[in-house]
C-alpha cells in the first residue's frame, strides 16, 4: 500500500469510523439527567456553555486574525475553537475531582448544539481566511447532516446501550475512553510521518497562536466562573471544558470535510498543549486536595 492508498484509507473509514466509537463511548456515560441539568442548575450551565460556545470562538478569531498565520493554520484555530469538548475533557475533570457532572453536562449539550454552529461559523472562517470563492467553502446543510452523523447518532446509540445495559455501558466506557486518547495518539502520529517535511515549521507557526487559545480560554473559564459565584468544583469544571477541546474531530473536519493536512496540525499541536496544562491542573489540584485531607485528619487528632 502506497502513501496515497495509506491516507485514503485513513481519511474516509478509519478516521470516521473511530470518532463514531468515540462519540458512542460518550453516549455511554450519558443519561436524560445529564440534559436537564441545564434546566435545574441552570447558572453553572449558562456559564460554561456562553465561554464555550461563544467566547471561546471569538479568543480563537480574534487570535488567527492578529498572529502572523498562514490561513491554513488560522482555519485550524478555527476548527478548534468551535468544536465542543470531549470525553478528555471528562476524564480531566474527574482526575482533578471538579464537578464531573457539570463537565458531562456541558459536553453533551455542546456536541449537540455544535452541529448546528460549526458549519455556519467554520464557512464564514473559511471565506475570510482563505478567499471568497476557494475550493473549501463547505455546504452547510451537508456539513451539518456528516456532523450528525458523527456526533448526535452515536451519542444516541451510547444513550441506548446506557439504558438498556447499563453494565455493558459501564463496562465498556472506561475501554472506549482509554481508546480515544491512543487513537488521538495515533493520528498525531500518523500526521507527524504524512507531512514530516512540514513538522518543524509547523510547530514554530502554530505553537505559539495553541499556547495563548489554551491559556487565555482556561483563565476565561476560571475567572468568569468564579465572578459569577460558582463553588471551587464547578470552576475547575468549566476551566478544564474551555481548555479542552475536542480535537480529533477538529482534525476530522479538516482531514476528510476540508481534505487539507495543513489545517490539521493547529488542532495537532494543541492536543500536546491541552493535555500538558491539563496535566499540570491536576497535579496542582491533587497536591491541594491531599493537603487539605492532612490537615483535616491533623485537626481531627
């Protein structure tokens, strides 16, 4: 199998095939509360989803406009800052021991509204950064039709197993979880040897633009969270969903909607960035946690 058979392969099914596992493996942690929470804690929800679904994008335009990009990697900024989160971004929470709930939450409404926003959003990107009248413009109807099939079907399904089989759900999410982020892996991988001739370069372009989204968007999160009131669980909760995105479907969009590799490496490169800061989070947050469990079995002597 040649380079071209390779990426062919790799782009319409086996890309495909796994954001639909992955995207299942969310619907696996899902039930109908995780919805109406919205509707019942409405003031951390309200939160989260307005610095996700609309602050965020605009850090991420404000950014691709002002740092000295090549539009490739201005529309990779883009494809990252419209997507929701993920199950990463679940799992971090978790780790960090934030309000899980809120995370599920907000993920779950995210990747439904989403469907709806990024095509329309990432048309108007594609038309400033790349020119009126290139080959990306994307049709929108069509974009948010392949949208649904990757996100709200298997979310659906995962649902659907969830209520039906509850222990072949619980069973099966911690496996399917692990297997997103060795996939992510993987795809990183495989992007580094396709276009090894524009790695470095890449790194110098784009490194810097991943940095500041990652940063500026988890300081939003935290800060906004806590102006508003909300307990030191919920900050950290919208803090890691503002950071972490879900970027292998930003790399989906950009490697089989769009056909560009080039697009691919911004949501690339931020994958190392997310997961580095969020790993710091975490280890700083568990550090805090067992302290306070010293001191509070200290006190109780």
């Amino acid at each position: 199998m040649d380079n071209m058979q390779l990426i062919t392969l790799v782009n319409t099914q086996i890309i495909p095939v796994c954001i639909f596992l992955i995207m299942m493996g969310m619907g696996l942690s899902l039930v109908i509360n995780d919805f109406k929470r919205v509707v019942q804690y409405p003031k951390a929800a309200a939160i989260g989803l307005t610095n996700q679904l609309i602050l965020l994008p605009i850090i991420g335009f404000t950014l691709a406009c002002i740092m000295p990009l090549e539009p490739e990697y201005a529309v990779g900024v883009m494809l990252l800052a419209l997507c929701p989160g993920g199950t990463t971004s679940n799992m971090f929470s978790h780790l960090a021991k934030a309000d899980v709930a809120l995370s599920v939450t907000m993920t779950a409404v995210a990747s439904l509204i989403t469907v709806f926003t990024i095509p329309v959003v990432l048309n108007y990107s594609l038309i400033h950064f790349m020119g009126e009248g290139s080959e990306f413009e994307l049709p929108i109807i069509a974009t948010m039709i392949s949208l649904m099939k990757l996100t709200i079907v298997p979310i659906a399904c995962g649902m659907l197993i969830r209520r039906y089989s509850p222990k072949l759900a619980q069973s099966t999410q911690v496996h399917v979880s692990r297997f997103g982020i060795l996939f992510l892996t993987l795809l990183i991988i495989f992007l580094t040897y396709i276009q090894q001739d524009i790695v470095i370069p890449a790194l110098i372009a784009a490194g810097p633009v991943s940095i500041l989204l990652n940063l500026s968007t988890m300081l939003l999160g935290y800060y906004s969270s806590k102006w508003f009131g909300l307990n030191f669980a919920q900050r950290t909760s919208i803090t890691i969903e503002c950071g972490l995105q879900n970027s292998t479907l930003s790399m989906f969009m950009a490697l089989t909607l769009l056909s560009n590799y080039k697009m691919s490496f911004t949501p690339a490169i931020y994958t190392l960035t997310m997961l580095f800061t969020a790993g710091i989070l975490v280890g700083m947050l568990n550090t805090k946690y067992l302290k306070a469990k010293r001191l509070q079995a200290a006190i109780a002597k």
